[in-house]
C-alpha cells in the first residue's frame, strides 16, 4: 500500500463485509468433505497420492479465566509428497459467527530422513489485539521460536486461514464475489499482509466419469515482500469443493467421488461425518443402558396392568368373542367390539358380565361355517 490513509479504509470495508454474513448462510457451510491429492499431469487423474479433509461444526471455546463462548471449529488435514519426500499438515481454528479468529494453530512436517522438520504457527487474539508465535524444529534440534504482536487497529477485518475457508464456502454458495474483495491477513512468516478474493466465473469440470458446473474461485496473498501465492478454487452450487489448487505446485486436491451429483444435475447432502456400522451389543456402555431402559419399560408395563385390572378383562373378552365367533374378518370384528363394549366401569364377561356384543352378528360369520 502506498499511503497509511488506504490501511484503515481496508479494514473498515472488510469488517463490515463479515459482519454482514448471516448465521443461516454459516449453517449451510457447515459440513467435511475429503478430497483426493494427485498429480497435476497425471490425467485422469484418478491415482491418489494422498488426501485433504476439512470440518467446520459448532463447537465451544474455553479459554481460561472468560465464558465459554459457542464458535465454529474449523479443522483440515493434509497428507501428501513433496518432491517425493512425505508431508503432512493440520490447521485447526476457533471463529466467531463473524469469522473473526479467536485462536488458530496450523502444524506441518516435513518427513526428510533422518532430520524431518517440523513446523506450527499458533495464533491467539487478546484484548490487545493478537501474539503470533512460529516455532520450528530440525530433527533433535532445539525449536527455534518467534513471537509477533499486533495491536487491535492492526486487525480489524482480519481474515486468517480457518476463517478464510468458510469464506470461500460462503462466497461459492452466493455464486458472486464482490468487486475489489480484500482482507488483511497474516502470512506463513508470522507478518501481515493482504489477501484478495476474485471470481474466474463458471466453468465445468470433471467429477470421477461425470461433468458438471462449478464456481470458480481465486484467492491471492499478497505478501510485504512482494512474492504472491494464488490458490484457484472450484466449487458445487452447495458450497462444496470440487478442485483445489496452488498455481505452480505440481499436486492438486481433486474430488473424485461422483455419487454426489444427483441425476438432475444438482447435489444430493453428504453425511457431516461418515457413517459407521454399529453393533451394540458388543458395546458395553450401549447394552448396558438397553438393558437398564428393557428393565425400566418391565417394571413400568407390570405398574400400569396392576393400577388397571379392567386391562386384562378387556382383553380376555375380546379373546373369548374371537375365538367363539371365529370372523372372517377380525379386524372389523375387533372394531365393532370396542365401539359396543360398556363403559370402563360396568363388569365384563369374564368377571360374570354378559357380553358386550350381540351374539352372533349377522354380518360376521364363524369362518368355520357352523
């Protein structure tokens, strides 16, 4: 930025763009969703070097000394190969309804014989604004640790990585980005900088054997020292992701499970969670709690019978009239029975009463004929 004047302009414009995100739209970008990572020149495509899952649920925030607050957890897993060497990473964030970021940590390794790297970026938001801390580990090596801190003026409309892949959910679902779309941001350095939400319209592309429309994204880090990293994202009309990619690296992540896309065109809901086969009587905690509520429902069943004995004659007349009667048609015969039968209080036949139904109704045969 060339003048101080075009920082808070920024900020201002950004905070109130999230603040103008509703809750009903977060509610429909909260789901997982798994995609392959492959090759970049490897069409079909269909060999998996790898896989990228990300989740954003509901969750509590605890942090000590302050209420529990209700935000969004966003998480997101990483596996694949870097020039041929395992690489791995995780981000896991707390976000506010208005995507501001109350903590995040993003870890990544390195998996190179016999000194891996490791490396984790945690961030946590104050009152005073933010302290970013990175911290960096070559094999037995002792970490190396920095700290940054930003002040509250510094961070108004900041948009970090957690936050950043709701937004693109958000963004998908609403089919536009709007023109000159900027938040400051925080880079993979610890410093601040700026990131820039563009939309490359819609385009179609492939999901296993099928093809069908998406909405394509492009996000921008512009760092201090002038190098830009651009990520380009394709999404189903849903919010979920179809493709995405770094422009330049030689893997992409890639959806490659079709059974998504509905004949129509549209897109049927996928499961938050995958579905797991469940035997409960090889869990301990789930048979014990159905034989406590088998035996509850017993004792429960035998109390009412014995507060109403008139149950059991009610039953053992209706028993006695079907099986002397034998209907053709027990169900209307049922029916008639207890539509005539006397009132609650008056005796039944099996306490010595006459029958509540005529003998021998003429529109219900014995079906033995007799």
């Amino acid at each position: 930025m060339e003048s101080g004047q075009e920082i808070p302009a920024l900020t201002d414009t950004a905070a109130e763009f999230l603040s103008l995100i509703g809750l009903k739209e977060l509610e429909h970008c909260l789901f997982a969703e798994t995609l392959a990572v492959v090759g970049t020149g490897d069409p079909p495509r269909d060999k998996a070097e790898g896989q990228w899952w990300m989740a954003a649920q509901w969750a509590p925030y605890r942090r000590e000394g302050e209420p529990v607050r209700n935000c969004i957890l966003v998480q997101a897993r990483f596996r694949g190969w870097q020039d041929g060497v395992p690489r791995s990473s995780t981000l896991k964030a707390f976000v506010t309804p208005q995507l501001e970021t109350l903590e995040q940590e993003e870890q990544e390794c390195l998996e190179l014989r016999p000194h891996p790297t490791e490396k984790s970026t945690h961030m946590v938001s104050h009152q005073h604004g933010m302290t970013v801390t990175k911290t960096v580990q070559e094999g037995e090596a002792e970490p190396q640790c920095q700290s940054f801190s930003y002040c509250q003026a510094e961070l108004r409309g900041l948009l970090l990585e957690g936050a950043s892949l709701l937004l693109l959910r958000v963004l998908a679902r609403r089919h536009t980005v709007p023109p000159g779309l900027i938040f400051p941001a925080i880079d993979t350095e610890g410093h601040l900088c700026t990131s820039s939400y563009s939309a490359l319209g819609i385009q179609r592309q492939a999901v296993g054997s099928a093809e069908t429309e998406v909405f394509v994204m492009e996000r921008t880090m512009h760092t201090s020292t002038g190098v830009s990293t651009v990520w380009q994202s394709s999404f189903l009309p849903n919010g979920r992701l179809v493709q995405m990619m770094q422009v330049g690296s030689p893997t992409l992540m890639l959806l490659q499970d079709e059974s998504i896309l509905s004949k129509s065109g549209g897109f049927e809901p996928q499961l938050p969670f995958p579905k797991e086969p469940l035997n409960w009587e090889e869990d301990i905690q789930l048979c014990s709690w159905f034989l406590d509520r088998k035996e509850e429902l017993q004792l429960s069943h035998a109390a009412y019978l014995q507060q109403h004995p008139e149950v059991r004659a009610l039953l053992s007349d209706f028993l006695q009239a079907l099986l002397l009667q034998q209907p053709h048609d027990p169900i209307s015969f049922a029916a008639e029975f207890f539509t005539h039968r006397r009132p609650m209080d008056t005796p039944f036949a099996s306490s010595g009463s006459a029958s509540p139904l005529p003998s021998s109704p003429p529109d219900h045969r014995p079906a033995n004929g007799e």
